[in-house]
C-alpha cells in the first residue's frame, strides 16, 4: 500500500461549482483592472468638456437612480403647536 502523505489528492479533475468560481473571479478582476485603466489612464473627461461615452452615462444613471429619489419635505415644524406632540406608546 503506498504511503500518502497529508494534502496528496489523486482527485484531479475540477468540479462544476470550482470552475464557475474561478471564472467568475476572474471576470470580476479584470473588469476591476479595465476600469481602473479607463478612469486612472486619462480615457475619462473629468472635465466635462466632452460629452461622456453611452457605458458611462448608462453606469451613472444606474448608480444615482436609487439616490435620486426626492425627499419628503414637510417644511419647518411649528413649535408652537400641540398637535404635532403624541405619546410614544400610541405606536404612531
């Protein structure tokens, strides 16, 4: 019987679930490393004196969506009026 040591696999076929990983790792890299490149190698007008390319209005348009949404301004609170004042134990 052949001595095997700790950490020895003969196993070396990868399974589905690994390869996925590994591929998806990787795509999320590079695409980390080529945006890097395009905003940090000079590709993108932080000027603003051309227009922008349609990825990076789409990307921006994408991330502010959520932050967009107004506010639900009631105006200044009149300190002069009761009616505003509940208890807290009403669950209101």
């Amino acid at each position: 019987m052949p001595d095997r040591s700790v950490g020895q696999n003969d196993d070396r076929t990868l399974s589905l679930p690994l390869i996925c990983e590994a591929a998806s790792g990787t795509a999320v890299i590079a695409i980390a490393i080529g945006g890097a490149v395009f905003f940090f190698g000079g590709y993108f007008n932080v000027a603003a004196s051309a227009p922008d390319p349609g990825f990076v209005n789409w990307v921006l348009t994408k991330v502010r969506m959520p932050i967009d949404h107004p506010a639900r301004v009631t105006g200044p609170l009149n300190l002069d009026d009761t009616g505003g004042i509940h208890d807290p134990a009403d669950g209101r």
